[in-house]
C-alpha cells in the first residue's frame, strides 16, 4: 500500500515510520524544508525514544522517504494521511484548522487515482466533510473518500503506543474507504487489537472525549490532592484505594502540578469551545480547564510559602521543565506558568532538563540552564522537582542537600517523601497532596 503522510510532528513522522514498519511504502511530507533535510539526513528532529533506529531501518529497506513536494507525494498514493498541528485558535479557544484545510487544498490539486484523505490531526466535528468539501470543490473530477482516523498516542512511548493500540478508532461514509483502512491497519488487526469502524462525527468526537475524560481524571485527582494536604489524608495512597476499584483504573491519578502539554489545553478548550457553538455548554470540561489552571497557581503558592513568602533574591533550582518526562515538548508544559512566575517575584532560576533547552530556551527567558541537578543546587535556597525524568528519580539527596545554602525542596511530581528527604538531610521537604512534611 502507498501512503502519503502529510506533516512530521510527533505525530505524523511516527505515524509514518510505523506505517513503514507495517511493510508500506510511505512518504512523509513536511513544508519545513529544514526538517526534511534533516530527516532525509537520517536524523529525527523531535526527541521521542526509539524513533530514529526504527526509521533508519525502514529508510534502509527502501520503504520510507521524506519530501517537500506534497504533490509528488499525493499522485499514486492510495491513501493521503493528514498530520498537520490543530493548535488553539487565538481569542477563541477553538481549535485552528488553517493547517489542515491549506492541506486539503494541496492534495486536491495533486490527487490522481482513487485516494481516501483520512485526518489523523484533531479535529472539531465536521472537519472530515469539509475537508471533502474543500476537495470536491478544489477538483470535482477527483475521486476520493475522506475518513477520520484520530490519534491515541502519548509522547515519550509514541511507538510502544502506534504498535500496539488499545483500539484504533476509524470513522468513514461507505465501505470503500473502511477497506482502505482496514487494509492500512490489518498488521495490527492480525495481531488482535480492536479496529472500531464509524461514521466520521463519533470519530472526532471519541478523540476530544477521551481527551477530556482522561484531562477531567487528573484534575480531579489533583483537587483531591488539595483536600488531602488540609486534611491529613496522602493522596499516593488514595490514588492507590481508588485505583484498585476496576471501574475507576489506576492510571492517571498521579497527582501533580496540572496537566499541560500539546493535547489536554488544547483540546479542552476546543470541546469547550464545540459545545458553545452548539449552544450545548460543556460544564464539566470548562470546570476542569479553570481548575488545571487554579492548579498551577496552588503551586505557585506552595514554592512561595517554601521560600517564606517571597521569591525576592532567592536562588532557585528547577528540575525537570518538559510537560512530562521522555519528550522534548514543552508546549503548555506547566514550567510555563511556573518559572515566570519565580522570576516575576525576583527569584534567580536555574533549570536541568535532560531534552528541553532546545524547545525551552525560547520559552522560558531569563533563566540560566545548567547541565545537572548537582550544580544547579550549588548554594541554592530551593530544589524544585516538575518533571519526573528518571534522572531525578535517584537523586542523592545527601550530595544535593550539602550543596544548598538552605536544603529545601518541594516535590511537585511526589517522588521522594518527608522521611526520605530528611534523612538526605533536607530540613524543609513538601510534596503534593501529603499532610505530611519536614
Ligand atoms: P506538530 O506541530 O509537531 O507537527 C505538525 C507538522 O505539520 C509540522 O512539522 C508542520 O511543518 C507540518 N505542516 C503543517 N502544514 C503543512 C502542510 N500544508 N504541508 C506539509 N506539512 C505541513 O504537531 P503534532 O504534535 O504532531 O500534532 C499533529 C496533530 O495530531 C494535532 O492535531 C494534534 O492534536 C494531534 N495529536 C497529537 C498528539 C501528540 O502527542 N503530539 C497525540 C495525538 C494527536
């Protein structure tokens, strides 16, 4: 099968190698002339573990090339893949589509023989049919189906997650194009993962409320978690309590300082944004975005009250500024809302991240990246753990400690424990959603 991958992000370049992977031949498209050199130079421009060997494998069997001739890479092609960014519209909340629609133009003028258009991008309900809409009309002799296949995959276990899906999600108009797909897909179909076939408006709206749900889930784990530290109660072992019971499932209920990161924010406040235009408020979804960011605030609150109430002249050390660990994306990463605000109070910020000064150094001016969390501690009046890397995970608490002018921490990701940090010598040490503290 032929594939044209529109877009090499996190999401189509994996997409891509994956597909190529499967025994497709595939080529990916970007209009980023300086990323295709890169790609077509063997190197993966994003950081997501894995990614390059499996592209170099499949470049090498001759299945897999990049290209920023989308036209070129449409003719022939038996399916066209759309996997351009869908990002927050400014002012609005609702979700950009000039990517994806400046995509349908192109490929319209370039399709040949029979193509199905399929949007993996997110997308707002009824994006597919105007997708074909723009095509019929761009190039009425074209013949074509559109399908919506969204994407699940988390970045930082991207691949792991391609490979081997809880379920792949297809929505299409007729039988023609669901062949295509399942043709696209049987790899995984032989191997017994669920393939749900439906119309194009439940596929788009499986991805935003999976998105939300999962979004709702950890921000109510993070409100319980507030509750808890006015209570006495540790949110670790609620989490644990609740998780156990099948019908709630143990994962994200990890509390820590607010979801971020390029789905949750956005997609939030797409639906949100959906559900106005139908005149059809979301409540849950507009609570959960006001709550992630009162989140984020509380921990502001909680860095302050370990500085005695004032960043002013505070040197203070941050591991960890990626949205989560295992990427180099930053986008809406919480260390956005946090950092500034330290600096904005007169603190000094130093910053370790094992990916994120690339994406970062532009985000988060007027901090100074160190190389790790050892020099960074050097007579610094806080540590800050933000992102669980696995780098902070075994830190040597004693050595960091003996660095800082006064060892304090707080442990927004609740890695460590007061017990722990007081042994490490740490004579102030609180995390999220645990009464207890040094
Ligand atoms: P991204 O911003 O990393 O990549 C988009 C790429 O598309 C860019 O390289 C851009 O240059 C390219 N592009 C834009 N217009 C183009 C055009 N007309 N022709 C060729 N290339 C073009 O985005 P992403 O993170 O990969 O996300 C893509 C979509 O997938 C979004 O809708 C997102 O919501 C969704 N999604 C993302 C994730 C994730 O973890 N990042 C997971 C699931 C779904």
């Amino acid at each position: 099968m032929r594939i044209a991958m529109i877009g090499t992000g996190y999401v189509g370049l994996v997409s891509g190698v994956c597909f190529s992977d499967f025994g497709h031949d595939v080529i990916c498209v970007d209009q980023n002339a300086d990323k295709i050199d890169q790609l077509s130079a063997g190197k993966v421009p994003i950081y997501e573990p894995g990614l390059q060997d499996l592209m170099l494998k499949n470049v090498e069997a001759g299945r897999l090339s990049f290209t920023t001739d989308l036209a070129s890479a449409v003719a022939g092609a038996e399916a066209v893949f759309i996997a351009v960014g869908t990002p927050t519209r400014r002012g609005d909340g609702h979700a950009d589509l000039t990517y994806v629609m400046a995509a349908a133009e192109e490929i319209a003028a370039a399709i040949t023989d029979y193509t199905v258009v399929v949007t993996k991008s997110t997308v707002p309900l009824g994006t597919n049919r105007s997708v074909k809409q723009t095509i019929a009309k761009a190039n009425p002799a074209a013949e074509f189906d559109v399908a919506s296949n969204p994407e699940f995959l988390r970045e930082g276990a991207a691949i792991d997650d391609f490979m081997k899906p809880d379920r792949v999600v297809v929505g299409v108009q007729n039988s023609r194009a669901a062949e295509v797909m399942g043709e696209i897909y049987r790899p995984l179909y032989l191997r017994d993962f669920p393939i749900l076939t439906t119309d194009l408006e439940s596929a788009e709206m499986i991805k935003y409320a999976a998105n939300a749900f999962l979004a709702t889930k950890i921000t109510f784990i993070n409100e319980i978690a507030g509750l808890c530290e006015r209570s006495g109660a540790d949110v670790k072992e609620v989490s644990r309590g609740i998780g156990l019971d099948g019908r709630i499932g143990n994962k994200f209920l990890h509390a820590g300082p607010g979801y971020g990161g390029s789905c949750f924010p956005k997609d939030t406040a797409a639906l949100a944004r959906i559900g106005q235009d139908h005149a059809y408020p979301m409540q849950i979804t507009e609570t959960v975005i006001r709550v992630n960011e009162e989140v984020k605030q509380r921990m502001v609150e909680k860095l302050r009250d370990a500085c005695d109430g004032s960043f002013n002249g505070k040197t203070i050390a941050v591991l960890g500024v990626t949205f989560k660990p295992n990427t180099d994306d930053m986008r809406d990463a919480p260390s956005l809302t946090i950092v500034p605000a330290l600096i904005g109070g007169g603190a000094k910020v130093r910053v370790v991240d094992p990916q994120g000064r690339a994406e970062g150094e532009a985000l988060l001016p007027g901090v100074k990246w160190m190389e790790d969390p050892y020099h960074a501690a050097r007579n610094a009046d806080l540590v800050v753990l933000l992102t669980e890397w696995n780098e902070f995970r075994a830190l040597d608490l004693k050595a960091l400690a003996r660095k800082m002018t006064s060892p304090r921490m707080v442990d927004l990701r609740n890695i460590y424990n007061a017990k722990t940090a007081k042994r490490g010598g740490f004579e102030y040490y609180t995390a999220v959603g645990r009464a207890e503290r040094v």
